[in-house]
C-alpha cells in the first residue's frame, strides 16, 4: 500500500507543467533557470520512481505534464511577443524539443539509480 502511495505522489508532482513553466519564466524573465530547475525536479523523481522499482509513474508523469504544458502554451498562442520571443523555433516546436530534451537527463539518473540499487 505504501508502494502505491508513493507511485500516486510522484505522478502527481510530475504532473506539474515543467515545460511551460521553463518556457514562460524565459518569456517573463529572460532566465533559463526555469530550464535547469525542470531538469532538476524530474530527475530527481525518475531517480526516486527507479529506486521504487516502478517505471509507469515516469511515463504517466510525463505524459501529463506534457498535456498540461501543451494546453498553457497553446492557450498563450494568441500573445504575439510570445509567439515571437522563441525563433527560430515557434513555441510548439520548443516544447516538443524541451520535451525530448527532458527525457535524456531522466534516462541517465535512471540508469544510474538501477545500478545504484543492484549494489544493495
């Protein structure tokens, strides 16, 4: 039971919008903090999600704040200085590519949390 409780948690902080919030804090405050906190946070759940031995709260994690990221950017479409800020690419194009690009450093600690736990 506490195995699920903990899967439950870590979807629910996935499911934060971590693209949108990178993006829009670029938008807002010229900071790419926002890039390396999204990077941060999600490694540090798939770290925690791997360690528990459950990959689907990853995968349904990002698959959420992916929807929830996609539903604010598309919502911020009618704004033409955001439409603009991002060239070369357009928003849409900069979320798929985050999106992807949020997948690699997850991988990693993925592996390395696997690793980590077969040596106990």
């Amino acid at each position: 039971m506490r195995k699920i409780g903990i899967n439950i948690l870590i979807v629910c902080l996935y499911s934060f919008p971590f693209v949108y919030f990178s993006m829009y804090q670029d938008f807002t405050r010229y900071s790419m903090i926002g890039y390396l906190v999204m990077f941060l946070v999600t490694s540090l759940l798939a770290f925690f999600s791997t360690f528990f031995r459950n990959a689907i709260p990853i995968i349904l994690g990002n698959i959420a704040s992916g929807i929830i990221s996609f539903y604010f950017i598309s919502k911020m479409s009618g704004n033409e200085e955001w439409e603009s800020f991002f060239k070369p690419l357009t928003p849409n194009q900069l979320f798929v590519f985050v999106s992807c690009l949020n997948l690699l450093p997850q991988l990693i600690v993925m592996i390395i949390a696997y690793k980590f736990k077969r040596k106990d």
